[in-house]
C-alpha cells in the first residue's frame, strides 16, 4: 500500500489520541470509588445477614412471650376460680383437697412462667437493641455508599466527556485521511488491541520495541516515502520521521 508521508504521520496523531483514550477508559475502570464501594458492599451484605439472624433470633423469643402468655391466662384464671371455690366454701371437703392441690401446682407453674417470661422479655429488649444497632450501622454504610456512588458518577461523568472529546477528534482526523489506510489502521489496531500505527524512532519500532537490523533499515531507507511500511514483530504501521534513523 502507498499512502502520502504526511497521511502516514496523521496516524500517528490517531495512534496517540487512542492511547490518550485507552488511558482513561481505564482510570474510569479503576477510580479509588470502584474499590471503596465494594469493600461497603461486602460490609452492608455482612450486616444484612447480621441484621437477618438477628430478627429471627427476635421473632423466636417473641413467639416464645406469646406462647408462655397463651400458657399463663388460662392458669391463671384456672387459679382464680378454685380460690374463689376455695374461700366460699363452695365444694365439699373430698374435693376441697384436691383442688388446694391443683391451686398450689398452678401457683407453682406460673411462677415458673412468669419468671421464664422475665427472662424472655429481657431477650427481646437485648435483641430488639442488636437489631436496630445493626440496622443502624448498614444505614452507614449506606449513606457512605451513596456519597462514592455520586463521586464515582461525578468522576466517570468528567472522563466520558474528555473521551468524547478524543473521539471527535479522531474522527475529524480520520476523516481527511485515505479510506484505505485507516481501514489498515484500524485492523491492525484491532488485532494488536490497541494502536494501528507506531513511530519508527531511533531504529526501533515504538509500538513493541523492537530493534530493526541494519538489512532492514537499509531497505526502509531505501524504500519510497510513499510506501507503507510494517513492523515484522506487531504488524503495526511503522511511520517514518526524522527521528528514524534512517541516513
């Protein structure tokens, strides 16, 4: 392929605005935030789990307070009537005795369960504490997550309108230049997965690095400035200058 010297320089303009642009793809892919944010994550998600086993751990203990209560009103109005039957006199002295023993067992299971209660309500007091703490602290994280969102979107917002910014240029620049030789430009591009064209400075191809032996800068010097030249080793466009090397 032939192509006019100041056309194969203008690829170098290209080749540079797309490292400029692949340089801030890739500071929007690693912004400080993009870190944070999913270290937070992982701490919200921990919390959440926390804040999980704590509820149900609270809804036990309240199920648990509503069964001992189901437990202690009818003993409790069980014991109420056979002392009411008891101080009235109200059975003979066969079944007096037997039901002086029934009140003594009921007094003795509420007892039980009223202080089982004490103890389940001191549960759901300790709990109900660990669960809004929890809650609490993913509120936290939360609003810390938000603030990163907003500066990462702030900061990925700022980037994407200088990579527009390159990408108009290119396109202009691209534009007065022969179809045939970006369309080389971009496939070689494409394949090397990044730039399709590299200065041939200082005898050495500033696209992989390689070092051209003295045969072969023989024939580039000789060659017509017309002529496209390719880097053996990446295959990029090799665009010579006054830097090349070349005498």
């Amino acid at each position: 392929m032939q192509a006019d010297p100041s056309a194969q320089r203008a690829l170098l303009l290209i080749a540079d605005l797309d490292t400029q642009t692949a340089q801030l793809r890739h500071r929007k892919a690693t912004l400080p935030e993009h870190a944070k944010l999913a270290e937070l994550a992982g701490k919200r998600g921990h919390l959440s789990e926390q804040v999980i086993a704590s509820e149900t751990r609270l809804g036990d203990a309240e199920a648990e307070q509503d069964r001992i209560e189901s437990d202690l009103v009818p003993a409790r109005a069980r014991r109420e009537r056979n002392q009411k039957m008891i101080d009235t006199g109200a059975v003979d002295a066969k079944a007096l005795q037997s039901m002086i023993a029934e009140t003594t067992h009921l007094s003795g299971r509420i007892n039980s369960l009223e202080d089982t209660q004490l103890e389940i309500m001191q549960q759901v007091e300790d709990e109900t504490a660990v669960r809004d703490r929890l809650i609490a602290q993913r509120g936290e994280v939360e609003t810390q997550m938000r603030t990163l969102l907003a500066d990462r979107d702030a900061s990925g917002k700022e980037l994407d309108a200088k990579i527009g910014q390159l990408a108009e240029q290119r396109a202009g620049l691209a534009q007065r230049l022969p179809a045939e030789l970006v369309a080389l430009y971009e496939k070689i591009a494409q394949r090397a997965g990044g730039t399709g064209a590299a200065e041939l400075r200082a005898r050495r191809c500033t696209g992989c690095g390689l070092e051209l032996d003295m045969s072969e800068l023989k024939k580039h010097a000789t060659a017509s400035p017309d002529l496209v030249l390719r880097c053996e080793e990446c295959g990029r466009i090799l665009v010579r200058t006054e830097q090349s090397g070349l005498t």
